[in-house]
C-alpha cells in the first residue's frame, strides 16, 4: 500500500484496533483476494464467516446487476411489496421449520440481535434477558449488553439492566432462567468464545426449561447459519428448534443484511401497540435481497453443504499432527486452532499472511486462530492451505 493510501486509511476512516491487515483490496473472486501489487490471497476466512459461497458469485452477481437495472431504495422497510423482498422470504421459508416461517430483513446481526429482544419482551410482556458466559452477539448496546465479554462492555456501561448469564453446556446454572425471563438468547454453536460445540442434550435441556417458565429461546445464528457447520443452520444438527432465529454474516452473499425470523403470529407483535415496534429505513433493501435470495438458491442446488464435514476433516486432520497445535474444535468449515499463547499464534498467523493466507483472531480466545473459509472450497484447495499453515508453523518455531 502506498504511504498516501495507507495514511488516508488510518486517519480519514475510524480504526477498530491499532493492527490492521492493511491489504489494499484491487479485487476478489472464489476463494481468492488480490492487492494492488497483484500478490493473491487465500482467503481463509471469508470475510469472517460472509463469503460462504466465495467471493463475487456469477448467481449473485448477476442478482444484484438486474435488480440494479430495475431500482434501488424505493421505501422504508414494510410499506412497499418489492420482488426481492418476496423471493428471499419465500426462499427463507423453504429452508426453515414451519414455525419460523415469518422473516423481517434488517441490516446486520446485531440489528437483528436488537430486534430478537425487542420482539421476545413484546411477545411475554417480561423484561429479562439471559444469555451464556463466552457469547458474543454484537457491539451495539442491547447486543453488547448480552455479550459476555467485560472488557470490551466495562467502557460503555450502563448497558441493559436486568440480563443474566448461564454457563454454556452447564445445565446446572439453568434456575437463572425463571417466569421473569422473556428470552435466552444463546449461539448454538459459541463463535468468539472459539468454537464451543454444545454437550449432549444441553441445547435440548435449556428448549425444555424455557418451555416450562415461559421465556423464548433465541438461537444468534448469523456465524454459524446459511451452512457454515454443515447444514443450513447449525440448530438442525441439535433436534431444537428455536422460537426466534437471527442471521447475518452469509446470508447476504457478499452483502449487508440480517434477518430476525419468527412465527406469523409472534412477528404480528410488532405491527401494533405500539405500531411501528421495529422499523428500518434499508433494511429489507431491494438490491440486499435479490442477493441473499440468489445466496440462499446456490446452496438449495450445489452440494457444498453436504460436503462441509468431509473438507472440514480434511484439513482438521492435516494440522493435530503438528505438536504445535494443542486442540482443534471443529464444526464443520469453523475451526479454533488452540496454540501455547497468542505469542504464538500471532507469528504464525502473521506469517501466514506473508505467506498468502488470511486466517483471523476471536476477540476473546486469544490462544486460538479461527479459519472459516468459504464452504465452496475445494479439497485441493483445502490441503493447499493446510500445507501453508503447516510451514508457517515450521517457520515460526
């Protein structure tokens, strides 16, 4: 990046941390980011979890570019009946139980993180919120205030009052969850916290506890949805079914969206007592939609999703072998790779960078590197990317 560019960057455009990657994007396609210098990236992963189906889709693409030729922001969301709208709803319907078959798009995960809440209040009447230790759902306020890391919260409290926190896979901390809780709001599969996968039963468990106070089960599916683990949404490899499911990240296909879904009769809170319960000027946004919809068909017909575990293992296997590497957690195409300490695992990850591949950090499993590569990848790619991980680590001993 040229010192220009790399100035206008860090002082024009707000900073999210002191270390950024700094790769001058000219452009992206598959698996495949190039910079300006022409040097090709694997992109390992995808965006954080976005790029499921690769970067710059010929579906997608070609989406976008007829609805582009037909009209962009007409209204505010709910007022007009738009065909991208309908489609992705139609097509979200097709994918999910009968009892979320009531979507409302909105533009991010946390958004609709924010409105789960607002809809699980509105539907009990009750104003408690209880989420998991290690969760994280968002940085807006109501989504931080249900996230569990305090020191990312500690500087802009006060946050929601009246939220409490079970442990993740510890049943025993369910009597927190009482006839004062409206929600639990929790990942099916934890993302940030590294990959934590739920015990036996345990999701089961907490669906039956809620059932019997009354409170509604929320499952943040915007890292682990749209195939990431292995089906379509991770709460399927479970047998629970949530009362309010959120989604963000893949559903777009490369662009910004989020979706809160619900049952017909649940979602219908919103619309009165007050009116207007939930309103968004963008989202639902024609051009969003017609993406997410070309998204969500892509996978209706390629056999990714079938194949995720199968590449998953693939390169699961390549790397334990390596004494560096202290535990794998895995689902599906969704790794945290524990290292000795985040010493480590930076240099690896940094020469990895140098190398060619981007993997990333969790914001609170900091001895861990996550990979979340697009699950259109193929298997040669697959141990393409292992054998640069292995040579990192060789390299940075």
């Amino acid at each position: 990046m040229s010192s220009t560019r790399e100035k206008i960057f860090l002082t024009a455009q707000g900073q999210t941390n002191p270390f950024p990657y700094l790769i001058d994007v000219e452009r992206a396609e598959g698996i495949y980011i190039w910079d300006k210098s022409d040097k090709r990236y694997m992109d390992m992963i995808a965006g954080v979890a976005v790029n499921n189906i690769g970067h710059r889709h010929p579906a997608v693409i070609e989406a976008i570019k007829n609805q582009v030729d037909q009209y962009l922001h007409v209204m505010v969301y709910g007022e007009y009946i738009q065909d991208a709208q309908l489609r992705l709803a139609q097509n979200l319907q097709a994918i999910l139980p009968q009892s979320l078959d009531c979507s409302y798009i909105v533009n991010s995960g946390t958004e609709a993180n924010e409105a789960a809440l607002k809809l699980a209040k509105r539907v009990t009447g009750r104003h408690e919120i209880v989420s998991c230790k290690g969760s994280y759902h968002g940085s807006t306020h109501g989504s931080m205030s249900v996230s569990a890391n305090e020191t990312k919260k500690a500087p802009f409290r006060p946050l929601l009052p009246a939220v409490k926190f079970i442990v993740f896979n510890d049943s025993s901390t369910f009597d927190r969850i009482t006839e004062n809780t409206a929600a639990v709001i929790i990942e099916p599969i934890q993302g940030d916290a590294g990959v934590r996968i739920p015990a036996d039963n345990f999701l089961k468990k907490l669906r039956k506890k809620c059932d019997e106070v009354g409170a509604l089960l929320i499952f943040d599916e915007v890292q682990t949805g749209i195939g990431r683990t292995g089906t379509f949404f991770a709460f399927e490899q479970f047998g629970v079914v949530p009362d309010i499911l959120t989604l963000g990240k893949a559903l777009g296909g490369g662009m910004p969206i989020g979706a809160f879904i619900s049952s017909y009769e649940k979602m219908q809170t919103l619309t009165e007592n007050p009116i207007l319960g939930h309103i968004t000027t963008f989202g639902g946004h024609p051009v969003v939609c017609a993406a997410a919809d070309a998204c969500i068909s892509v996978l209706r017909t390629e056999n990714w999703i079938k194949e995720v575990n199968q590449k998953g293992a693939i390169l699961e296997k390549m790397l334990i072998e390596d004494p560096a590497i202290v535990e794998i957690r895995r689902a599906g195409l969704m790794y945290a790779i524990d290292m000795e300490s985040f010493d480590r695992v930076k240099k690896v990850v940094d020469r990895c960078l140098e190398k060619g591949l981007i993997g990333f950090w969790f914001l609170s499993c900091p001895y861990s590197f996550r990979l979340s590569p697009p699950i259109s990848i193929t298997e040669e790619e697959i141990r393409m990317a292992g054998k640069i991980i292995l040579e990192a680590i060789e390299e940075t001993r």
